[in-house]
C-alpha cells in the first residue's frame, strides 16, 4: 500500500460476516505498525458494538495499546492529518453504498475471512459485489484469520479463492488463545502471559509487513 499523496494512508478492515476477528484484526494491525515507528490512530466507525473502543478502555489501566483509538466524532481531521496510517475498523456488514464509499476513499480495503464454507462464500459475495464496481476494488485485499494453527486448511481455501480471481494475502492469521487473552486485558497478543502469544504476535506483524 503506497503512500497516500498529500495525507495519511488509510487501511480500512470491513467484513459481510461477524465473527471473523475484524476487530482483533483492526487493533493489532494499528498495534504492528505502530511498532514500527508509524504514527497511528484506530477510528471505529461501528458506533453500535465498539469492538475497537471498549478494548482500549479495557487496556487503559494497563497503560494502554500505544496509540488513540477514537470513535468518528473524536477523529478530528487535525489529529488525522499528523498520522502516517489511518486504520478503520467498520461497522459490521455495511450497507453496500457505504461500502463503496469506503472503498473509494481507502488506500486498501482488507476483508478478513474464516476458512469455513459459509464464511467464504460471504467473502466471496462481498468481493463479487465491489468487483462490479470498477476501480473502487481495486486495492482490495482478503486476508484468511482465525485459521487452525495445525493442518492445511488455509492454503487450500486461499488457492480456491486466488482461482476464483480474489487477492488474496500470503499471511494468514492463525486462531490462537492469546488473541482472546488480550481483547478480555484491552493488550495487544505480545504483552499477554501464554505459550503461542508470539506467535500470534508474528502473524499479525507479518501481514503488516506484507501490506505496507
């Protein structure tokens, strides 16, 4: 994802179905970059959950994630503008103007998916419907997460998706303990106490890597 020219990049993270760990994706995303000495702010726009936002509440007695997480009314276009990434975690299932609107104005688009059959082909419905939509699809990304850590499920349904023409994210995210771990303490997966927390930790830091 290429600089955005005269502002910010934006990395929005949207999904058709619940339950894929767009937040978790959302928070950690905006956590690895950070990590990587971008200045960051988190915006969650789903003002009905609040994943996002409720998980930095959590972690402020703990000292925080590291960077602002702002509901859309404190996102002041002063403190977007001094940012180098602006991660958006959506509502869930946006309505499809709002989606195409999303996707015009973001840098990249990434849509987390499980692996099973429903979630793919929710997945796939989604991209069939912003393919149709011209170069608003076109910095749009799938990213496969919550993945069995043992097995090949993820490169099996990767490849299914890459021949159905979908971009489709080398890393995956693979389902780990820690990841709920850190959203119950409001941390980040590599400051929670358990034996695969790094390893989570290295999915999420690689997508980064692989994405920006």
């Amino acid at each position: 994802m290429g600089k955005a020219v005269g502002g910010p990049r934006i990395l929005a993270i949207t999904s058709e179905k619940g339950g894929v760990g767009k937040s978790t994706l959302a928070v950690h995303l905006a956590g690895a970059l950070t990590e990587r000495g971008l200045k960051v702010v988190l915006v969650d726009e789903d003002g009905r959950v609040g994943s996002s936002i409720r998980w930095a509440e959590r972690g402020a007695k703990h000292g925080g994630l590291g960077f602002p997480v702002l509901d859309p009314d404190g996102a002041k276009p002063k403190v977007l503008a001094a940012s180098d990434v602006i991660v958006i975690d959506t509502e869930g299932r946006p309505k499809r103007k709002e989606l195409r609107a999303l996707a015009e104005r973001a840098d990249l688009l990434l849509v987390p998916s499980g692996v099973s059959a429903l979630e793919g082909e929710a997945t796939r419905e989604l991209v069939d419907y912003l393919d149709g939509q011209g170069p608003a699809a076109q910095n749009l990304r799938v990213v496969l997460c919550r993945v069995p850590p043992v097995g090949n499920a993820a490169e099996e349904v990767r490849e299914e998706l890459r021949d159905a023409g979908m971009r489709v994210c080398n890393t995956v995210i693979r389902q780990y303990a820690a990841y709920t771990k850190a959203a119950e303490l409001g941390l980040l997966a590599r400051d929670v106490r358990d034996p695969r927390a790094q390893s989570a930790w290295a999915d999420v830091v690689t997508l980064a890597q692989e994405l920006i």
